[in-house]
C-alpha cells in the first residue's frame, strides 16, 4: 500500500541532508525501518532531487557531512543508476513525479507565441463574462448558472477549464 506519512510546511530552503533528516524522523515516528521503503517520489526541485539521490549514509546517520565532494563517487554511483544506496538492506527507487514533469511541461507550451496571446484573450473575455451585469444576462437568456473562470498559475488544469468554460 502506499501512504502519505507527512506533509510538512517549509518557510525556507532546506538543504537535502536536512530534508533527509526530516524524512528519518518521520520513518522513525510511524516505526517504519529503512528496509520497507521501495521508492520515493519528489518534485523536480533541485534540493529534492538532491536529496533523493544523498548516498543512504544521511538516512542512517544524522551527522552525514554536507561536504560536495566527501561521497562523491559513491554519490555518483547511486544517480547513475537512479537509486538510494542502502548498503545491505535494499535499493529505494526514486522517481520524479510525472505529474508535475507534464504540468511543467504543459506550461511551459502555454508560454509560447500564440497559445499566450489566446489565454491572453480567453482572460480578457473571462473577465469581462464575470462582470455582473454581463453575468446576469447570461443567467437569464440561458436559464443555467453557469459563471466563467479565470485561469490561475497554482491551478493545474485551470486555463483548460477557462478555455473549455468559454466554448460552452
């Protein structure tokens, strides 16, 4: 089965042998032992992918050293083959979350000539669908309430719900 164990606010940038430590306390707190973790899944954030690809001292010991080049060829050896070394125990897998891999990508199309002058366009008619006295005439001729929607950058998803909102 698979569980979140935590979600944990970060008010600064931590550092991926702090991150490491987190995710050890929070193993340790739910008494789940190193050897049951197949894999981890992060974001595609460069402390997390840092993290993710730490030799698996830092997960054993809390004092691993932060130096860039103590470890460094074990280090290598771990992200070459897209794994956590976990000495004799096992390998964790750590994968990067495809959802958040295509939504960037999907973003980073949006951003090109043409489709940002249409979502530039989309959000000008979305605005003005949204005024109420527009809103309202809409609501009466379509017996239906139905409002518009302004895409937001947070909002996975939400310029297609716009662009579909405004065709309907």
């Amino acid at each position: 089965k698979t569980r979140t164990l935590a979600v944990m606010p970060i008010s600064r940038y931590y550092t991926p042998t702090e991150i490491k430590g987190m995710v050890r306390e929070t193993l340790k707190r739910f008494n789940i032992p190193m050897e049951n973790v197949l894999a981890s899944v992060t974001d595609n954030s460069t402390n997390m992918v840092k993290t993710a690809n730490l030799p698996n001292k830092c997960l054993i010991s809390p004092s691993y050293p932060e130096s860039e080049d103590e470890g460094k060829e074990e280090e290598d050896e771990d992200i070459r083959a897209g794994t956590i070394n976990l000495g004799n125990l096992n390998l964790v897998n750590h994968m990067r979350c495809v959802v958040e891999t295509l939504q960037l990508s999907i973003q980073d199309g949006l951003r090109k000539p043409g489709a940002s002058e249409v979502l530039m366009r989309a959000r000008r008619i979305s605005a003005e669908l949204l005024t109420p006295q527009i809103s309202r005439a809409l609501k009466r001729r379509f017996k239906y309430k139905v409002d518009a929607i302004l895409d937001d950058e947070t909002s996975w998803g939400s310029s297609f719900q716009m662009l579909d909102r405004i065709v309907q």
